[in-house]
C-alpha cells in the first residue's frame, strides 16, 4: 500500500464486496486481515479523561520520539503517559496558581515547557523537577503564556502570550532572554520554529508572519487571514 492510505481503503471496500458476493471463507478471512491493518484508536486516549479528573485537558503534547503523552488538566497533577499501552509513567505536581495553557516537550525531550499562568515552568521531563519559571511576556503585559516552541537544535524557545504583540526568545542553556520580536499592537497566538532553524512563524489576530531566525526588526514575509491564527505546523 502507499503512504497516503488509498490502496488501503481500496482494498478494504473491494473485501467487503467480495464477501457481500459470495460469502466464503476464503473472502472472509481476507476481509479480517485487512480489517486488521486499519488504524485503531490508540490506547492513551482511553486513558486521558482518567490522567486529567474526567476533566477535558488543557493541554497536551507528544514527546519527540513518540513514545509518552505529556497531559494537564484544570485539575490535578502533570501526567505522563505512555503512547502504546495508555499506562501512566510519570506525575509531577506543579504549582498552580492559575490555568495551564500550553505543554511543550524540548527536542531531546529531557524538558517540557508548561504555560503556568503569566509565567512559564520549566520541567525536567524526567523527574518533575521545576527547574526555572520564564516570563511569558515583557513588563507591563499581564497575559498568559500561550505558545511555546523549541528550535530543533533545542537551544533556543520562543515564547508568546495572551494579549501580548511581543515574542521572547530564550536561550535554553542559560536560560536568559536573547531577542524581542515587537509584532505589533495584536496578540500572538502562536509560534513554530522551521524544521531548518531558518524561519520562525508567528501567528496573531490580524495573519501569519514570517521572520528569519536571528533578524528579527521587520518579518520577512506577511500573509493577512480572514481571522485568527491559533496554531502553526511546518510541513
């Protein structure tokens, strides 16, 4: 079968043809083993509404090597989980003095970002530790975090918040702010660094921008949208 599926489907529909023509065992059986090769909804989402107090979570994230589920809830601790069987592998308390907003894993995945209100706690995705607390946004900006992403050589985040048309990069080894990406009188929904490190999207009220890594006067590239960007991928 090809990667997008379709000779999959193709041959789950000419299956269940053949065994509508003529049911014998022979159709049958072939039926079930391409019955058995459709995706299954993985186990970890049974185990979601149990991982957050029956509560939808607020926010969720995969680790980078597809193995464990970061999940948070309104209430509740940070639950780990893993992806194949839905068991739980880890659960860290964090201070909760608000709403979390966001999860994300660092590349290497030995950190996780999770939005903690105005501030942003810094996670050892291994212990629980909270290892440092960033400000989500410059003083006088009073939002919460909203956004996270990590640059794939892990060394940089970028971090943005609810009502604020202001970026911060950090650099992840010190933990210090390295640029301030001013977007404008919006707020930034959202931030995605390229899979190259060349670009960094943001996305606000008004359309996507485009700014190239390190250069961060003026976006290189702006595409307005009908309505607001919350979420970016690159492909």
């Amino acid at each position: 079968f090809d990667d997008s599926g379709e000779g999959l489907v193709q041959a789950t529909l000419l299956s269940v043809a053949s065994v509508r023509h003529a049911r014998t065992v022979d159709a049958q059986i072939l039926l079930m083993r391409v019955l058995g090769l459709l995706p299954k909804v993985p186990l970890w989402r049974k185990s979601v509404a149990g991982a957050t107090s029956g509560h939808r979570p607020t926010a969720l994230t995969v680790s980078p090597d597809g193995t464990r589920i970061a999940i948070v809830g309104r209430s509740g601790p940070l639950q780990l989980l893993d992806t194949r069987t839905g068991q739980r592998v880890g659960s860290f308390d964090v201070p909760r003095n608000a709403p979390m907003t966001m999860l994300a894993f660092s590349p290497d995945g030995a950190f996780l970002v999770l939005g903690c209100g105005l501030q942003a706690c810094v996670i050892d995705a291994a212990s629980g530790q909270l290892l440092t607390r960033l400000p989500g946004a410059p003083p006088g900006h009073r939002g919460m975090v909203w956004s996270a992403s990590f640059s794939p050589d892990g060394k940089s985040v970028a971090l943005s918040s609810y009502g604020s048309g202001e970026v911060l990069v950090y650099d992840v080894g010190t933990w210090q702010t390295t640029a301030t990406i001013h977007v404008g009188g919006t707020t930034v929904f959202c931030v995605a660094f390229s899979p190259h490190e060349e670009w960094l999207a943001t996305g606000d009220t008004f359309g996507l921008r485009l700014w190239r890594v390190g250069s961060y006067q003026a976006p290189a590239a702006y595409v307005r949208a009908t309505g607001q960007v919350w979420s970016i991928a690159f492909r």
